[in-house]
C-alpha cells in the first residue's frame, strides 16, 4: 500500500510550476555591452598604436586609413612600423643628403619594407599587394620644414600616397 503511494506521488514531483526569471537586469548588460562594441568598431582594419610622447592634431575628418606602412614621427625619433629608425635623444646626429633634403635611416628602411612587401607579394598571390601608401603620425610640435623632409624622403623611397594620421572627432 505504501508503495502505491509513492508511486503515484512520483509523477506529482515532476509537475511543479516553473518560475518565471526576470531577465531585465540581463538585457540592461547586453544592451551596454552592444553600444561598448558599436562605439569601439574600427571599420578600416587598421590597427595603430600611438607612442605616448607623440601628440597628434585634432581634425574633424571622418575619412578612415587604409593599410600601409606606418611612419610615426615624435620629436625624440622616427619610428617605421614600430621599429626604432633615428633616436634623438642619443645625441647621435641625423644623416641627411640630397642636399639636406632626404633623411638617410629613414630612406633605407623604407625601400627595405617596400622589397620585403614585394618579395612576400612574389611568393604568395594572395598576399597584399605594394601600394605606396605611407601612414604618417606626425607629433604635432614638429616643424613644417621638417615635415617636407619626411614627405621627401617616402617619395624618394617609392611611397608616393601619404595619409596623415589625425585625432578624430570624439563622440
């Protein structure tokens, strides 16, 4: 007889009424994390860390970067694709000729990335192609005269597109 109890008592258990869970606050958080990752998209794909001792202008251009070799200029050195080219701060002059219009470390790791572009360009098809564009991040207490000077010596080197990297508008 006790046995038929807990037969039928067996069945009972399982038809207890779920409890409905308020997902509110779950929403709340799905909703920031949504506007976080909207906010921090980068539809160029260009990725570029800034030095801390490189301030840039401020523009309120909304146009987006396209991939190329990036030259960051700060008045303590030039950098080409994160690699040290000139340190000022050595007190190591800087090489110039072509009338002291071509900075030479600068000129010689350039064509050394445009052959190193166009060597891996021959080995694979579908690598990136060379498009002699050259990211500039320019510190914006240098000088115009010397900004010539960088100018002049990309296009010595075979980059003759320039894209100045700026401060965007913040939103």
């Amino acid at each position: 007889m006790r046995n038929n109890r807990l037969i039928r008592k067996r069945g009972n258990r399982n038809r207890e009424e779920v409890e409905e869970i308020d997902i509110t606050s779950l929403l709340d958080i799905l909703v920031i994390m949504l506007v976080f990752l909207i906010r921090s998209y980068n539809a160029s794909g260009v990725v570029i860390n800034v030095p801390k001792n490189i301030k840039l202008p401020d523009s309120k251009s909304q146009s987006l970067n396209t991939a190329g070799v990036v030259v960051q200029v700060a008045p303590t050195g030039i950098w080409v694709d994160d690699k040290e080219v000139v340190n000022t701060e050595k007190k190591v002059s800087i090489v110039y000729d072509h009338e002291g219009r071509r900075i030479v470390p600068l000129y010689n790791e350039l064509i050394q990335k445009k052959q190193d572009i166009k060597r891996t360009e021959k080995m694979s098809p579908n690598a990136t192609k060379f498009t002699g564009t050259v990211n500039l991040l320019v510190d914006k207490s240098i000088k115009y005269n010397y900004v010539k000077k960088l100018l002049y010596t990309c296009a010595e080197a075979g980059y003759l597109r320039y894209k100045f990297v700026v401060l965007g508008p913040q939103m």
